[in-house]
C-alpha cells in the first residue's frame, strides 16, 4: 500500500512538471495578444520618434526618402503565402533575431545622438531628448525579446537567450554629417514597417493556438 502512495504521489509531481512547463493554450494565446499590443504600443512609440526626428535631425518634418536602404537592417519584402506556411518556430526565431539587429542599430544611432548633444546639454536645459526616446524604445524591443524568447524555450528547452549580441557588420565611414542623419531616419522608417509585420505575426499566432 506504501509503495502504491509514493508512486501516486510520483505520477502528480510529474503530471505537475509537465503542466508547468507546457503552457496552455489558453496561456499561450494571451502570451502573443500581450505581445502583439506590446508592439502596437511601440510602434506608435516609433512612429512619434520618426517625427520628432525628421524635423530636428533633418529640418523637415515631412521628409520622405523611401529608396535608400541600409544593409544591416533585416529585408523587409517577404513572399506572402511563404509568410504564412512558417511553422511557429521559424516564425518566433526570425521574430527574436530581426528584433537584435534593429536593437543594435538603434543602439549604435544613440550612442551617436548622445555625443552630438552633450554640447547641447551643457549649454541649457534639455527635457526628453531623442537619445532618452530611443532608448526607450530599446526597452520595448528588449521586453518583446524576452517574450518571444520565452515562447521558444517552452517549444525547445535547449534554447536559451543570448547573452551577448553578434557584433555589425564593420560600419562604413559616413561621407557627410547629412549622411548619418539620414542613416537614423531609415532605422526608424525600417522598424516602423518592421513592428507592422511582427504584430500580424503575433495575431496569426494567437489565432492558430487552438483550445
């Protein structure tokens, strides 16, 4: 009768690892919708940063330039129906590393922005200024990151996050100051476009988490 106990009470420690580690639908349909709001609300965050930067960075608010193109950032032209026909892992993986390179970019255009206000600074009182703004949307693509990491170790438990980025490509010196602002400007539109097609991705995945 012993053993019987231990090896019932066995069966439900299992059953309870089991569960814990395998989300259920339920959890994992609202795990995509908190990401998919979590990237609207980013979106908007960089749509507002584009403005903001197009009228200090390039003194023209309605500045357009939609041939120029950078080649560290993530191709933004996709094949619909191969779009649609990815499993979710393919799917999560692209998201995850897609999201690094706009990260690093980000990361590198702020560094930049900081050195050319530090004059600025010095000088008189500056509120939320567009390195503070940038970063804040490093913040968003960071916590975007961590869910969609999450959802990866759920499907393969050997997967587990980075702890460093792979470094850019070896950054080209930029002929003109005019150049680099421009380089800025692209990152902005770029993921713009980008967090549009990453919030249909998280809708599609939602919907194909069936009960």
């Amino acid at each position: 009768m012993t053993v019987c106990w231990w090896a019932l009470i066995l069966l439900c420690c299992v059953l309870d690892c089991v569960e814990s580690s395998t989300p259920s639908p339920v959890l994992r349909r609202n795990k995509y919708n908190n990401s998919f709001r979590l990237t609207r609300s980013t979106r908007t965050r960089v749509q507002q940063l584009q403005r903001k930067y197009k009228e200090q960075q390039l003194g023209d608010k309605h500045f357009e330039d939609k041939g120029r193109q950078l080649k560290d950032l993530p191709s933004l032209s996709t094949d619909f129906y191969s779009w649609l026909n990815l499993t979710e892992w393919e799917r999560l993986h692209a998201a995850f590393w897609d999201m690094q390179a706009y990260w690093k970019m980000l990361e590198r255009k702020r560094k930049q922005l900081e050195m050319e206000e530090k004059e600025l600074m010095a000088n008189r009182a500056v509120g939320n200024t567009l390195p503070q703004s940038v970063w804040h949307i490093q913040l968003d693509l960071r916590d975007l990151m961590s869910h969609v990491s999450t959802q990866m170790s759920y499907m393969n438990s050997s997967w587990t996050k980075p702890t460093s980025l792979p470094p850019l490509n070896p950054q080209t010196r930029y002929k003109t100051e005019w150049h680099s602002r421009v380089e800025g400007y692209i990152i902005l539109r770029d993921l713009d476009l980008y967090l549009t097609k990453l919030a249909r991705d998280f809708l599609l995945l939602a919907s194909k988490t069936h009960l």
